[in-house]
C-alpha cells in the first residue's frame, strides 16, 4: 500500500511532474507508420498531455512540431502540407519539418519576420512500423538491438490500441504472470493450427498442450524476478507433473515496455504510452522467428475490434465491453469475449482512471510488480537529482544489446533456466534473420 503522494509520484506525466520529466528521457511511440499513409500525412498528436503534430512532408520526411502555430497559436493539425513544409491557414505561415519558418506572406514585401521565426520542433524516427518521437532535452539514448527492431520489416508487424486510464496500470497488467490463469481463462481448448495471430490460443512450444489449458489447470505459479540491464526478468513456473513444468518467462523494459511470448514462433513488444494522466495507447510490434508475417491477416483480425481513426476499441465501458452472462458461465472467465486485450482493458480500465493504490492489498504473486514500482521510484528520484537513470544508451552500449528472450514452453522439471536459455537459442539458430547476429554477437564475446 503507497501513499496518495507516492501514487501521483508514479503515475502523473505532465511537464512539470516528478515521472512526466523521467519519461520525457527516452523515445516514445507516437503512431503506426500506417497512420501517415494517404493523400494528407498530418496528424494530430498528444503525448503525456502536450499536443503536436505529426507529418510527412511532400520530400518523404518525417517532422513533428509543436500544434499551436506560433503566430497566434492557431491549430497547425489543419494545416496545408505544399511548397515543402506545413502552412497555417490562418495567414499562411509555412514551417518545415525542424520547425524553420520558411514563409510569412501576409507580411509587407521584403520583411525578414520569418528568420526570427522558429517552431519547437522533436526527434522522430520510423521503426518496425512505428512512429517514435522524443520530446525530451539533450540527447535521446539511442535505440537497443532489440529482436523488434532488428528483425526484417516481412518479419514484424505493428498495431496499437486505447486504454480510457492512466498508463500505469494499463502497464502493471503485463508484469502480472498470475492473472493469465484467470482473466484469460478459456473453458474449452481450440485447435491450436488456427490460432495464428492471437495469443494464448496456441500450444507451448515442445508440446502440443494448448497454452489455455495450462493456464486454466495450473493456477499456481510460482514467480521470481530479476534484475537486467534492461529492466526486469519474470519466469513464472507451473509444474504440470513429476517430469514437466511450464515455463514462461517476460520481461520489462524500462522505462515502460514489456516484451512477452506471442506464440512459439512469434513474441510481442509493447509500450504503454501516456495520452495524458487518465489516458494511454499501447503500442505493440509482434516479431516472427520462423516464416514472415501475414501482415493482412493480423490487420483484419485486430481491425474487427478496433476502429479507426482513433483505434478506440469497439467493446468499452459503453457497452460493457460485450459482457454476456452466458458466455461467462460456459466459455470465458470473464464473459467478454476472446480478445484478450478487451479483458485486459476491463481489469485496468475498471481499476478508475487513475487507479487508487491507498486502497491496494498485494500479494505474493505481485512480486513483478513492486520490483517494478521500486525501479521506477528510484528513477524518478535519480532522475530528479541529475543522476544516471536506467537505459541511457549509448550506441555502442545499444549495439551489443539482444533479445531479449521471452519463451512460453514445456520442459524437463528442476533447471527452468536452462530449459528457456536453450530454447531462445534454438529459436535464434533456426531464424534466417536472427541466426546470423547470434553469431555475430558470439563471435564479438568470444
């Protein structure tokens, strides 16, 4: 149980807050590269309560500047993107993608108004189908060779959703092992050929037991947690008999990422990033191992729940996020449906907009979570002190980062670790993508 103080501490990313000037250090996702596609790639942008805008000028290059136009703070989302940059069309002002204003036609012939014109403007960089940007001061570390952003575009795909609270808790979902065997609980087992694209559908690798039952006939697992240079390690074990366990082990990167398995051939990388205090999108890029990915399908798939442009989840607190009393009696622990994100949106969005951890009473299994917690207050707290803080990577440092390994399999009981090292590695070598950086990595380390 915390404090109402130390709750606002953690959770609240305005400018001028505590966790909002930490999490301005590092890269944020912004948008699916699939949002600047069209005739008019101009979109309007909030980010941790700051409102920008997003574009791509007629040259293909990427800019985001501040929205309020700095002539009389008209909208610059409604702008008019020609002559190389993007035109206010209150009196015309023209800005180019750094912010240079290159234009003030309303002024008298020959004023030189424009030189001493400048738009804030932000880093941003395109990766694996998303949009990141940083809005911080100084020097953005730079990006980690990880799985995500080092495998081939054939072999990703990015999509991303809303969550109506705040983007802790929408995080704190995704550091819960235990939760899987209940929220996600499936009463009858599919056939795992046909679950690709979803998780918890398929079977773990080195069986052919599907994940759901595992999930729903051990509902016990016992958790530990470590620490990395990246974040966190969590390994949740469910012993299944004398001779196997289940292995499943996630990661949290800081400052608010996870990176879990998706499926034996696929993992998921996916950020919780702040709209405002009582708002967030995930953001998630899912990597292939094996073959490329049928990016349409997992469209469709994600498209059926949600709607564009905003991709506001059909099922939500106004509908009850498909609630069925039926269904919740004879198919799901929940009833609401099969998309696991929808039952996760329940649980963190019923939790209120910013949820109330005065009133909290943690368990055993919610040992990821304060081991979560305690890393960020100590971020904050570094952060603020002018301190080195977790993940400000140099591009040497990022260079030889990897992984990092997330594994969802059955093995031989006693030695987990040596089960989920082994199997990353037998991933890894039968990857067309992934085999040849393993060995560029072991090569460099021998």
């Amino acid at each position: 149980m915390i404090s109402a103080e130390q709750n606002d501490r953690i959770t609240r990313v305005a400018a001028a807050d505590p966790c909002g000037k930490l999490l301005r250090r590092y890269w944020q996702p912004v948008a699916l590269v699939d949002e600047l596609a069209g005739p008019r790639p101009v979109k309007a942008v909030r980010l941790m309560g700051q409102d920008f805008v997003l574009l791509r000028d007629e040259s293909g290059q990427l800019g985001m500047m501040d929205r309020d136009c700095p002539h009389r703070g008209a909208d610059l989302a409604y702008g008019r993107l020609e002559n190389g940059g993007l035109r206010c069309p209150f009196h015309g002002w023209l800005f180019d993608v750094k912010g240079n204003c290159l234009e003030t036609p309303a002024e008298p012939e020959g004023s030189k108004l424009c030189t001493r014109i400048k738009q804030r403007s932000y880093p941003v960089v395109e990766r694996s189908g998303v949009i990141f940007a940083y809005i911080g001061s100084g020097e953005p570390p730079a990006f980690p060779d990880f799985d995500c952003f080092v495998a081939p575009d054939s072999h990703t795909f990015a999509f991303k959703g809303l969550f109506e609270c705040n983007w802790l808790q929408a995080l704190e979902v995704g550091i819960d092992p235990a939760h899987a065997s209940y929220l996600h609980r499936f009463f009858q087992d599919e056939d795992t050929s046909g679950s690709y694209g979803k998780q918890f559908r398929g079977a773990s690798a080195d069986s052919d037991m599907p994940i759901t039952q595992v999930l729903r006939e051990f509902g016990r697992p016992d958790i530990s947690v470590e620490s990395t240079d990246y974040g966190l390690r969590l390994t949740a074990l469910r012993r299944l008999n004398e001779t196997r366990e289940h292995v499943r082990v996630t990661n949290v990167v800081f400052p608010q990422a996870f990176v879990i398995p998706m499926s034996s051939e696929m993992t998921i990388s996916q950020w919780h990033v702040p709209v405002d205090d009582t708002h967030c999108y995930w953001y998630a890029i899912f990597t292939s191992f094996t073959g490329p990915v049928n990016k349409q399908q997992m469209r469709e798939q994600r498209l059926a729940l949600y709607e564009l442009p905003d991709y506001m989840p059909r099922q939500n607190k106004r509908n009850n996020y498909g609630f069925n009393i039926e269904e919740q009696r004879s198919e799901t622990y929940t009833g609401m449906g099969q998309d696991i994100n929808v039952h996760d949106q329940w649980a963190v969005e019923s939790q209120g907009p910013i949820q109330d951890r005065t009133r909290e009473h943690l368990g055993t299994t919610d040992k990821g979570i304060l081991a979560y917690r305690r890393l960020l207050t100590a971020a904050i707290d570094a952060n603020l002190a002018g301190d080195q803080v977790p993940m400000m990577l140099s591009p040497e440092a990022a260079a030889a980062m990897s992984g990092p390994a997330s594994i969802d399999g059955i093995g031989a009981a006693g030695d987990p670790q040596a089960y989920w090292r082994e199997a990353d590695a037998k991933r890894r070598r039968e990857s067309s993508w992934a085999a040849p950086r393993m060995a560029a990595l072991s090569g460099r380390d021998a």
